[in-house]
C-alpha cells in the first residue's frame, strides 16, 4: 500500500500534473540543501515520498504564479 495514498494527496492538490510539479521541486530542493525538513518525522527514506508526505500534511502547498511571469531558463 502506498502512503500516502493518490486520494490523501488529491485532496490538497487538485490536479496529478500539480502535484507531480511540486513534489519533485520540493525532492530537489531537499536533495541539493540540507536540513531543509519541515516534518519532525518522516515514513518515507527518499526524497519524493519525503515531499509527498509535506504535500499530505498541508505543510507543502501549490502557490498561483503570475503569467507573466519569466522563468529563469527563459532568459
């Protein structure tokens, strides 16, 4: 069984594509800086479940850009 499950995570991202976008960010960004933790305790030893289980806590959420926004591979 999966934790935490597609369901748990539906409910506080609305979109698969989202929340595959924001967990591998938030797996990078753990991955490249350290102690960068915002669990006391985790279930999961990697990275992406790391940041699944941010998402599933309500710790990790998706913020709304402005469209106009330049992205740094665009300059």
């Amino acid at each position: 069984m999966l934790y935490p499950s597609v369901d748990a995570l539906k409910k506080e991202i609305d979109s698969k594509y989202s929340l595959v976008s924001l967990a591998s960010k938030r797996a990078r960004q753990m991955q490249e800086e350290q102690d960068t933790e915002r669990l006391h305790k985790y279930v999961s030893h990697k990275y992406v479940g790391k940041a699944l289980e941010e998402v599933a806590a309500g710790v990790l959420t998706k913020v709304s850009q402005d469209e106009s926004a330049v992205y740094e591979d665009e300059i």
